[in-house]
C-alpha cells in the first residue's frame, strides 16, 4: 500500500515505449563512440565495424558505412522501447524503505547494465558468429573494402572476432546502464501523477 504523500504513479504505453526510444537513440551514440576509439586503437579505419555489418547485406564502400551505421542505431532504439515497460516495471515494483524507486537513477543504471547483458548474450553473440563470422569466412575476396578506398584484410577481421566480442560487453553494459539512467530520468515526463494521492 502507497505511504501516506508518496505519489501514485501510472504510465501510459505509449508515453513509456517513447520515452524508451528516446533513451536507446541516445545510448546507441555512447556506444558509436567507443566503436571509433575502439577501431583507432585496433588500427582499423574509423567505420569498419558498421561497414562489415552493411558489406553483408550487400552494399559496398561509403553505402556499406552508412547503412551499419542507421541499422546500429534503429536497433539500439528498438531495444531500448522493447526494454523501456521491463524497465518500468521492475522500478515500479522495487521499494526502497517502503518507497517506490522508480526515480533511483542509480538503480535504473544497476537494472539497465542487466538489461545490456542481454542484449549482448541474446542479440550481439548471435548475430557475430552465426552471421558476421560466417559470412566473412566466406568471402573470396581477400579485403573489405573500407571508407576512403581503405582495405582491411578478411583474415585480421577474423582473427580479432573473440576480441571484438570481449570487449563488446562492457560496450553492452555501458549501453544498457545508460539507458537505465535516461529512462530515470524521462521517467518524470513520462508519468501521470494522481495529485489526489499526494
């Protein structure tokens, strides 16, 4: 039962799958921008990552780049609108000294770095050694082709797969925290507050 002036807050579906976009679009640049420091510490030209992802589909050089690049970043909204009711629901649910935390930012971050875990175990690894892998296995070609006419060699891609998927996690759980922390803190805009519980 609601403490005597703790507010009682509802959320409507679509406010919430909204704010849940919002906070994956934002998230997903967190996570581009350790992918450019990543590559420039590998040795990589800047866009390998996403230009691996749209040479796959079948697009080639600056095309390649651009479409991993929009794909990374519609899928990191998706999760973060999939994951936003979760999210919502677990804070709506976790009680703090008889008080609800649905405004805890620390504790949103704590549910989002489990919800970036998943991420990583459910979507990353998958989609890294049943496609990407394979697909790079196959190629005939001995290059990649890379923005500004760059060749990286299909075979240092390979060989860096299980580095690249190590240091994804943290990637991933960086992601998912930060999502947790926005949606936090959209939480307040998204909110129906009964003033009469006040």
């Amino acid at each position: 039962m609601m403490g005597m002036g703790e507010p009682l807050y509802t959320f409507s579906i679509a406010r919430t799958l909204f704010a849940g976009a919002v906070a994956g679009f934002i998230a997903s640049w967190y996570v581009t921008l350790l992918l450019v420091a990543s590559e420039y510490e590998i040795g990589f030209p800047i866009g390998t990552f996403y230009t691996v992802i749209g040479e796959i589909l079948g697009f080639r050089s600056a095309d390649a780049l651009y479409t991993g690049f929009v794909l990374h970043i519609i899928t990191s909204t998706i999760v973060g609108a999939s994951s936003s009711l979760l999210l919502v629901t677990i804070l709506r649910r976790w009680r703090l000294r008889g008080k609800v935390c649905i405004l805890c930012s620390y504790r949103a971050a704590g549910v989002g770095l489990i919800i970036g875990f998943l991420v990583w175990l459910v979507l990353f690894l998958p989609v890294t050694f049943l496609i990407v892998e394979p697909s790079l296995a196959f190629r005939s070609a001995t290059d990649v082709s890379m923005l500004y006419s760059v060749p990286v060699s299909v075979n240092a891609l390979l060989s860096m797969v299980w580095v690249i998927t190590v240091s994804a996690l943290p990637y991933h759980l960086g992601y998912g925290a930060t999502l947790g922390y926005l949606m936090s803190k959209l939480v307040k805009r998204i909110a129906i507050v009964d003033t009469n519980n006040i």
